[in-house]
C-alpha cells in the first residue's frame, strides 16, 4: 500500500512540477542550519548505488548534476528533480549522453538502494540514487557544503530532514563549477549545463 501511495504521488507531482518549473520560482523553505559551509570545495567521493559503488570519479568526461536530499522530503527534493527532468529532457541524445544527474540520499536508515532506485526512475532513466553508511554520506556532503539534520521524529517514529537544498554543478574535469540555489529555473539550468557541454564557462563556485 505504501509503495503504490509512493508511486501515485510521484506522477502527479512530476506533471504538476514540470509545468511549474517554466512558470514559477519556489521559495525555499527549509529552515536554516547552522554549519553550511559558504564555499564549497567539491571533489570525488564514492557512494552506493543500484549497481554497486559510484564514484563522481567515474564521470569524467561528463557534466554531473549532484543534488543532496532524501525520498520521503515532501516538496523540495520533488521539485528540485523536476527540474533535472525537465532540463534533461531539453537535452538531444547527444548531449544527454554526456550528462550525468546524481541524487545523494542524507537519510541512509530510511533510503535503501531499492527505494532510491524505484523513487529515482520516476524523474529520469538516467538519474541515479546513491547512499552509504552516515560517515560517507557526512563526508560527501562536507564536501559540498551541504547541512543537514534529522528532525527529532513523532509520535508515529516518522522524522523529517532538514538539509540545504542546492544543485551542484560539476564540471567534465571533475571541479566544482557552480553551486544554484533552490529556485534557480528550468532555462538557467539549461543554459549553465550547455555552457559546460560546450566549454564556454570556466571554473567558478557560488
């Protein structure tokens, strides 16, 4: 039941959201959390994936699209992965090729590798879902820059996470490029991948 109730929910916000993208900017709302890092230093780490070990490494070549969140976030992660299905849906075969959107789950005793993948193929084909043990994850997201925080849980033991809610945009040499803050529309996304896939924008964070 809770499975089907999963699924139901996700279509109806994929064409919901898709739509929205193009038209409105969403306001945060997370909560601020102290310890975020402002410059973000980026860099390899190596997680769990549906099909074993994934390394930022392993994308080389390619521009990643790395977003930091977890499967049960109600609105913000939702979006912010319509987004990537939109942008990546603009993209030609070509292009999508060389283009590779990573989600990193922050809430490992809750996000499975099964889970990530069933939640993750509903936005992309090409999105993968990752995670590892809570030291991993704590150290990926260090060195993004990204907090987050367990919500202390309710009567029924379910919790929330708060955690930032940015896009990372990185580049085929592996180097951080940009950091885009929730928000950040459907056609500047577009326009700052491009700029990566054509080798028009250098290296810059924030």
């Amino acid at each position: 039941m809770q499975k089907k109730l999963l699924i139901a929910g996700i279509v109806l916000l994929i064409g919901l959201l898709s739509w929205m993208l193009f038209a409105w900017q969403p306001v945060s709302e997370h909560r601020q959390i102290a310890g975020l890092t402002e410059a973000p230093q980026g860099g390899d780490f190596t997680l769990q994936g549906p099909d074993g070990a994934v390394s930022l490494a392993d994308y080389r070549g390619q521009v990643v699209l790395l977003y930091f969140g977890y499967t049960w976030c109600p609105d913000i992660c939702p979006t912010s992965l319509a987004l990537f299905s939109t942008v990546l849906h603009e993209l030609t075969p070509e292009e999508l090729s060389k283009v590779q959107p990573i989600f990193v789950s922050v809430d490992p005793p809750r996000d499975t590798i099964e889970r990530l993948q069933e939640y993750t193929e509903y936005f992309h084909e090409k999105l993968i879902g990752v995670t590892g043990s809570e030291s991993a994850v704590a150290t990926a997201a260090d060195r993004y820059g990204v907090a987050y925080r367990a919500v202390d849980p309710g009567p029924d033991g379910n919790y929330a996470v708060d955690h930032s809610a940015d896009t990372y945009l990185v580049g085929p040499d592996g180097k951080l490029v940009m950091r885009l803050p929730h928000g950040t529309t459907a056609e500047m996304l577009l326009t700052r991948v491009r700029e990566q896939l054509s080798g028009e924008s250098k290296n810059k964070s924030g």
